[in-house]
C-alpha cells in the first residue's frame, strides 16, 4: 500500500489557539483532584482530543446552573457576552480560553455597534464563534451572510455598515462581500480584517499541495469548521479529497496507495498524534 510519495503540509495541525486551550485543560485536570472541571460545549471541534480530556475528567457543558462550584473552561471559539455575564455572577472559577483572535472578532463587532455601524458578520450562523460574537452587537444591528449571494443590500439599514468575518472563512468570502458594498456610493463602510492567518495559510498551502497530489488526506473533525473549509478548498481543486478524522477511515475505504502521490494536511484542531498515526499509517498499512 506504499505511496510513491507523500507530501505533508507544513502548517497542518494544531494553532496556538488550539494548543493552548488544551494544554491549560490538562494542566487544570491534573491540579483538580476532585475533577469538578468543566468546558463551556466542546473545548475544540476535534472529538478524538475532547474524549481524551473528559476520561481525565473534563466534564462538557452547554449551561451554568445557580450556585455552580468548581471550575469551567471557556471554549477557544468564546461564548456569548450574557452567558460571560451568567458565569460572572455564579461562584464557579472561570479560566477563558478564547483564542486572542476571536476575542478581535468579538471587539470589533462591539466597536462597530457601539458606534452606530449595521454589523454584517459574514461566516457560518450556526458556529459557536459566530453565535459568541453576534451577542456582542446591539440588538438589531447585525446580521450573518454565508457569502456575497447571501447579500440583499437593499435589505440594509442606515448607511454605516461595518463588516467582519467568522476567523476561519476563505479570505475572499470576506472581500467579495466588502467589494459590492463599495460599488454601493453614499455609504460610510468600514470592514475590518478579523480573519485567522494561521488558517489562511493552511488553506493556502493545502490548495497548492492537493493540485499536484493524486489523493488529498485532510485530517480533522468532521464538526471541525476550519476542517471543512481546508477540505472543500481541496476538493474543488481535486476530486480525490477526503475528510478523515482517523487512519481507520482511510483503511475502511479500501484505497489502493500503491504508486500514488498522496497529499496530508490537517485543520487546526488536529493533534500531532493523530498526524503520526495517519502520516504511519499511509507509509506502513496502520
Ligand atoms: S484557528 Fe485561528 S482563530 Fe481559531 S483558535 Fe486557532 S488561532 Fe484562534
């Protein structure tokens, strides 16, 4: 089953963001012994990480209840200002693992409504990212668009409209809807650039690298946003794309390696482990 080649992208796997959520879970696993220690929904999107950090003892939430002790860990991707506000009052030790780039996302949102700016966050209106940062606009005056055929300018209140993007959309998602606003004359626009550079360059880099290969492995979640996002990048450049999130999936395909070029790469909540496994794998039969 031994590929002619592999290539492997240099910037799969784990973010800063990522690394340093984990790393503070299992460090605040090890000094609780009573385990009371929850995260606020799934500390990462990669189910194989949080098993492992709920069998150390990692209890995962969606609610705070009154009078809640112990401690919780807020997500990398945030949680929304009134369920801050909920963990605030409560007697439960907070530790906020937002990743720095999302909490950017989540100011600017609030910069913008605050100062009277119809707030468009273009990404996915569902993810916990998008949902956190939303909460941060005045009531009314946002809105979430998947993408520029998403957009009814019409449908727009006022004049002043800012525009953001969820950290971990493709670059010209964001630009193509900020470039219609701007044929628009009589506006007063201002977008600001709250995309991830450590997923751009992975899109990038996965991209160029599924081009040349004849079988693209993106290793990741499949609740993994970013994750997606690599692997459609990768598909619509080459069919033989697949989303996996263990070495397993790529054995139960049944795929003949032998003398083909295979390309891996990873989302950012990819541990390096499961890299191994699958980079083993691939080279060895698992
Ligand atoms: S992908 Fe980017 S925005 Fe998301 S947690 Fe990692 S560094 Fe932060």
């Amino acid at each position: 089953m031994m590929p002619k080649k592999l290539i492997i992208s240099d910037s799969a796997g784990v973010c800063f963001g990522v690394e340093k959520a984990v790393t503070t879970a299992e460090e605040v696993l090890n000094e609780n012994s009573n385990k009371n220690v929850k995260s606020f929904g799934p500390l990462i999107h990669n189910p194989q990480v949080v098993d492992i950090l709920q069998k150390k003892g990692l209890s995962v939430v969606d609610e705070i209840k009154k009078n809640e002790r112990g401690t919780i860990i807020i997500r990398a991707h945030g949680i929304p200002n009134y369920q801050e506000k909920d963990l605030e009052e409560s007697e439960i030790n907070v530790i906020d693992m937002t990743c720095p780039i999302v909490k950017k996302l989540q100011f600017a949102v609030k910069y913008l409504s605050d100062n009277d700016y119809f707030v468009i966050i273009v990404g996915n209106n569902k993810h916990p990212e998008v949902i956190g940062a939303k909460s941060y606009a005045k009531n009314e005056s946002v809105m979430v668009i998947k993408d520029k055929n998403e957009l009814n300018v019409e449908q727009i209140p006022g004049n002043k409209i800012g525009i953001v993007a969820q950290t971990t959309i493709p670059k010209e998602l964001f630009w193509d809807v900020v470039d219609i606003f701007k044929l628009v004359t009589n506006l007063n626009i201002k977008a600001i650039d709250t995309l991830c550079d450590d997923i751009n360059n992975k899109q990038i880099e996965s991209k160029e690298i599924a081009k040349d290969v004849d079988i693209m492995f993106v290793i990741g979640g499949k609740n993994s946003s970013n994750t997606k996002e690599i692997a459609d990048i990768c598909k619509n450049v080459n069919k033989n794309t697949y989303q996996i999130e263990t070495f397993k999936e790529i054995k139960d395909l049944n795929m003949n390696l032998r003398n083909k070029v295979v390309g891996i790469t990873a989302g950012a909540s990819t541990p390096p482990w499961l890299i191994k496994q699958t980079i083993d794998g691939v080279l060895h039969g698992g």
